[in-house]
C-alpha cells in the first residue's frame, strides 16, 4: 500500500503537466481551424495569406505542445487543422466579422490560460518556458486580429502595442450587457424562487402570493442594479479616458520631442524602418489633436470610439436583467404549490442552457458546453437555495 501511494505522488506531477499541455494542444488545433476557415472566405489575396500564416502559426504551437506531452511520457492524436462542418456552418452563419470577434476572444482567452498554466507549472522548466513563449506570441495575434476588424477604417487600424499590459480600457457593446443582464437576472430569481418555494409549506395560505411576491422585488432589485451598474462603468471608462487624455496632452506639451521619439520608436516595434516611422510620426505632429489621440491609442491603448454609450448600456442591462428575472417567477401567476415549483424549474433550466448558449456569441465557448455549463449552474443554485428555504421553512 505504502508502495502503491509513493508511485501515485511521483506520477501526479507528470500527469497534471501532461494535462495543461493537452488542453493548450487542442486549444491551438481549433484556432488554426478557424484561422483556416477565414482564409476560405476571404476575396482579398493579402487577407487570405495572413490567415494562413495565422493557422501556420498555431499548427507550430500545436507542435511544440504535442513534443512536450510526448517527451513527458503522453499520447497525442493527428493534427488535423482542416475546419470541421460545424465550424464551416458557423463560419457561414456568423460572418467574418463576428468570426473576428470570436477569435480575438478566444486568443485573448488562451493568453490568460498559458499565464496561468505557466505559473501554475513551475516545478517542469521546460514545459513553463513553452507556456511563456506562447503566451506572448498569442498577445501578437490578438493585436493582429484587432486591427483586422475594421480594415477600411484608418481610425480603427490604429492599434496599442501595449494590449497585453495590467492596465487598459476594456469595452463592451449593447448586444453583452444584455446577455449577461439576462444571466444575472435569471440566476438571482431562480435562486429566490426556489429558496421562497422551499421555505413556504405549499398548504400556508397565499404561499404561492409569497414566492410571486418575492420574485418580483427580486427582479426590480436585480434589474436596477445591472442597470445603475452598467451606467456607472460606462461612464467611468469615459472618465478614466478623459483623465488620461488630459495627461498625456500636458507631456506633449511640456515636451513634443520626447513625445515625437517615443510615437517613433513605437511605430519601428511595428515593423517600420527609422525613416518611415519619422516620417510618420513628422506628418501626424503637424496636427496636435490627431497627435495626441495618435499618441493616446499607441502608448495607453485608449480609444475614443470604443466606449459605449452609458445609457444604452444602462438600459440594456436593466431590461435584460428584468427579463431573465421574470421567467422562473411566470410560473406563480397561474399556480401555487409543488407544480409552479416543477414549471419554474423547467423553465428556469430551459433558459439557463439558452442564455449559455448565447454566451458563446461573445466568448468564442462551444455553444452546447456553454448551455450545459449554466444549465449546470443553475441546477446547483435552485438546489441549494431549496434546501436552505426548507431548513427554514413557515409554516
């Protein structure tokens, strides 16, 4: 037995390793299928090329995975980065826009998991090491796909170098505050709902009333919360640029040389030679606005036509929010007892794996993973908020 528990603690280690790299390994095999995928849909020579060389570039971090977790002892399959019919119906349902959007989620996704596996995975240097490297290539792919969002947009091509620093303005649209202010509402509802129906004993009189009751406020509550919320954040993203913007043209002011030379070196990181980048650099001072949100958008990766609008943000949220609080309390306007409980229920799931699923819009997740994922979220809330009702149960 002793023998046996030594093997198992000297083996952990090696298959949790082999693990993280398995996952990473098949993380990059779907982004070069869909970097593959854009590539068929393209018209224009040179986009269709970096698509490639995008795949290309994953494939070769596939690669370099796939010789770890074999070095390490493991089993990895063919690499085969040709998109799957799923992906080729999601390709043609969403556009190369929202394809785009996806992308750059989901590399931004993997920047933060390679962190992650990189620090979680000191003890093995090498695979650490490989995790780090990565990491920073799938920083420059980010920027890439974010520049190609807009291609015909000068104002937009203007992307920070800097994207994978602490600190930078993060944005949203209408479309996410409202799926995330249905997921928030239905999440907290369902939980009162359940608790309330757990703790009323369906013979009280008026208990259905109480568990109506209870969800309503709920759902106000909830909804002016998203709502005041997602004002407040618009608008201090609206302020912290304002703040920055004010700094930034006080440096240019006090010293326009430095400024100049810092936007030039900037621009050589690009990939522009010393002589372009002057010229550049030279041409954009001549108006000090444009150089200023020049200078804005390269050094702090600030935008200003990125921020949402408070008020559609705000309203978004409050509607959605009031929407996903509403379906679990449907139920307890025409029944009271244990069969509004079993409809809440069901219809508190069926909305659950719906909203997971219109989650994946903007996450770049598997749909059907993301619905069973909130399916599986709810399911554990309406439980344990029942059980607690009916540990403290009237009546």
């Amino acid at each position: 037995m002793t023998n046996e528990s030594e093997n198992k603690k000297n083996i952990s280690p090696n298959h949790r390793v082999i693990a993280a790299l398995k996952s990473a390994w098949e993380r990059e095999i779907e982004a070069a299928q869909l970097y593959r995928l854009l590539a068929e849909q393209q018209e224009s020579e040179k986009r269709r090329g970096l698509f490639i060389r995008l795949a290309e570039a994953e494939e070769g971090h596939a690669s370099q995975f796939a010789e770890r977790i074999v070095a390490l002892g493991g089993v990895v399959g063919q690499i085969d980065t040709n998109p799957t019919p799923v992906q080729r119906m999601m390709g043609m349902a969403l556009g190369t826009d929202a394809m785009l959007r996806r992308l750059e989620a989901e590399e931004e996704r993997n920047t933060v998991q390679f962190e992650r596996s990189a620090q979680a995975l000191m003890e093995d240097p090498e695979s650490h090491a490989l995790f780090v490297r990565i990491e920073d290539e799938e920083k420059q792919h980010t920027v890439t796909l974010h520049s190609l969002k807009a291609p015909d947009e000068p104002r937009t091509r203007l992307e920070s170098i800097l994207k994978g620093e602490k600190w930078h303005v993060s944005t949203g649209s209408w479309v996410g505050d409202a799926i995330y202010g249905v997921n928030d509402g239905l999440g907290a509802v369902f939980g009162v709902v359940s608790g309330m129906a757990g703790a009323v004993t369906a013979g009280v009189p008026n208990s259905a009333r109480i568990v109506l009751v209870s969800g309503l406020v709920a759902t106000l509550a909830s909804a002016l919360s998203m709502g005041s919320g997602a004002f407040m954040a618009a608008k201090s993203e609206r302020e912290i640029y304002d703040a920055e913007i004010a700094r930034e043209r006080a440096e240019i002011e006090h010293s326009p040389a430095h400024e100049m030379e810092e936007l030039e070196l900037l621009y050589q990181l690009k990939g522009f030679t010393p002589e372009e980048a002057k010229r550049m650099t030279e041409s954009i001072a001549r108006n000090p606005e444009e150089f200023l949100k020049t200078m804005a958008h390269e050094e702090l990766g600030l935008s200003e036509r990125s921020f949402p609008n408070p008020y559609v943000s705000s309203s978004s949220a409050a509607l959605s929010t009031a929407v996903g609080g509403i379906l679990p309390v449907l139920p307890f306007l025409v029944l009271s007892g244990t069969p509004a409980l079993l409809a809440a229920a069901v219809i508190g799931m069926s909305a659950h794996f719906a909203v997971g699923a219109a989650k994946s819009l903007i996450t770049a997740r598997s749909w059907w993973a993301s619905g069973l994922e909130m399916t599986l979220i709810g399911f554990i809330t309406g439980g344990v908020t029942y059980g607690l009702g009916r540990l403290m149960h009237i009546g």
